[in-house]
C-alpha cells in the first residue's frame, strides 16, 4: 500500500476562477490524484516554484507519511505560506484519494465525527459585514434556513456582490432590520439564529452589543464573543487564515496550540478543502461566502456520516 502511495509528480498551471487567475497545483501518486486552487499574485512565479524547487524535494517519497512531507516542504527555500499549503493540501487529498478515504477521515480518523457549524456574511457595505450564524441540528436544515434568509432580504436590498453579500450604505444602520429578518425566521423554524459581524472600522458611537459574535483585527470592548487574530487570551475565538499557516501539520499544531490556551478556533476560507480539513482537524466554526462551495461540500460530508454530530460554542 505504502509503494502505491510513492509521489510520482508534481504540476502546477494557471486557472481562471472566480473572475481571477489562480494556480491549480496536482499532485500524482501511483495510483491516485490530489490538487488545490490558490489564489496568489504572480502565477508564473509559484509554478516556477512548484516545478523546479518544491516537486525534486519531494518526489519519490510516500505521500501517506505527512508530517514527514510537510517537514521536507518547509526545508525548500520556497517560503511563501500559500504555496507551501497548496502542496501540502494536494498532498494529503492524493494520498487520501490513493487509500480511498475522505480527506476528513484521513486527516482526522475515526474521531472526525462532528461537522463544524457554519456562519455566512450576508450583508456588506465595501468594508464591514454582517454575519448570520444558525446553530442547527444538520446541515440540511443550515441550508433551509439560509434559502429563507437570503430570500427574505433580497425583498428588501436589491444589489447582491459576487460574494453573496447583499449591498448597503452602512451595516450597522441596517442592522435592526437584519436582526428582524432573522429573528422572524427563528422563530418561524424554531432555531437560534446568531447575529454577528466581521468589523474593519466603525463609530465610537456604535452600540456593537447588538451583535452576538464580532470578528475585529483588535480585541475590542464587547459583552459577546470575540473573535480576533492571532493568540489573545482576551478573546473567546482565534480566526485561523488557512493559506498564511504554511502546512496542515502546521495548522494542526496550531490549532491545538490554541485550544490549549482556551480559545476556539475560527477557520475563515471559501476553499472547498477546508471544509473537509475544519472536520478532520475538528474545528467546531467555520466562516465561508455563502456563494462558495464550503456549504456543498459539508453538505457531502453529512452524506458519507450519515448522522453526524454539529460543532457548539
């Protein structure tokens, strides 16, 4: 098993998604195939990168022993984290897909149980967002209610951005009435819908306790939970930014480095592989556009548990 695992190939080209350039990076074992799509500045540059530093350091060696790939991967003088992860996740999903087992299963084990709750920006002025956070039973009722939701707001705001975020002048004079629209449907559902915000600037004016959840760059006085960057033992959650992590053995020490401190990790990415890492690495909050492919993708997952548990905070 472990020689169909042998990594064969590494490539990397460039890719048009999301009205933007990116790099597919593919990783070829034996008998199996994992990539990643990374958006970076200067394609020419990272495939450069991929194919003449990054695929001789690594070729010829089992993809199924990660921690000793990603070790190799950061021995390379290639120290751009959003490459280094691009490899590593297409490493992981190759070695996964030669065993034939879920990326979560493989990164997590039997242990990879429990699917993370998922919180989507549903309004946004160009610089602040409001946040609706449902704490439901299932996934398929996640996307019950978040239809309604975006369907009870498109009545009321009629420009929509390519994130899925319907346009307004200032969130926080909206925000009465986007706690309306989802308290309506909380009670019509009977489910907790949570009201947050992910804030860039704001009013020394503004009453943030409004919120139940604010996401800031800076630990800020607020009654809810907080969730920062980086390590601030202030905070209730750290926001974990997947591609500035370099490895997911990076990120997975991280991750428990952070949990030990108290904290509950945040994972901000609209990358469908996150999704299926959040549950491996047993990341309990997730926070994806509702346009990207996060919700299908935990959707999949629900499918192949069966029943799983949902993440709480």
């Amino acid at each position: 098993m472990e020689g169909d695992t042998i990594l064969e190939r590494i490539s990397a080209k460039k890719i048009f998604k999301n009205s933007k350039i990116g790099v597919k990076i593919t990783t070829f074992t034996r008998t199996g195939i994992g990539y990643d799509i990374i958006n970076v500045e200067d394609p020419i540059a990272v495939i450069s990168d991929v194919e003449n530093i990054i695929a001789p350091a690594l070729v010829g060696y089992p993809t199924s022993d990660q921690d000793f790939m990603d070790s190799m991967l950061c021995d390379t003088s290639i120290d751009d984290p959003t490459t280094t992860m691009g490899v590593s996740m297409s490493i992981a999903r190759a070695s996964a897909n030669t065993i034939g087992m879920p990326l979560f299963k493989y990164l997590g084990g039997n242990l990879a149980s429990e699917l993370p709750i998922m919180g989507a920006p549903l309004m946004s002025d160009n610089l602040n967002k409001l946040i609706a956070i449902p704490m439901i039973e299932s996934i398929g009722e996640l996307v019950h209610i978040y239809t309604k939701i975006l369907s009870n707001l498109s009545n009321k705001y009629p420009i929509i951005n390519q994130n899925g975020e319907f346009l307004c002048n200032n969130i926080f004079d909206e925000l009465d009435s986007f706690k309306t629209i989802l308290s309506d449907i909380s009670e019509e559902e009977d489910v907790q819908i949570l009201v947050g915000a992910s804030v860039e600037s704001y009013d020394k004016h503004t009453d943030l306790n409004k919120l139940d959840y604010l996401e800031s760059s800076k630990m800020v006085e607020f009654d809810g939970t907080v969730a920062t960057e980086g390590i601030n033992e202030a905070a209730d959650f750290s926001i974990i930014e997947p591609y500035s992590m370099g490895t997911l053995t990076e990120m997975y020490h991280y991750i428990n480095y952070i949990s030990d401190k108290g904290l509950t990790p945040t994972m901000v990415s609209n990358n469908n592989s996150l999704a299926q890492v959040s549950v491996g690495l047993r990341v309990p909050f997730i926070r994806s556009d509702i346009n990207s492919n996060v919700l299908n993708e935990l959707w999949n997952i629900e499918r192949i548990l069966g029943a799983p548990n949902m993440g709480r905070f």
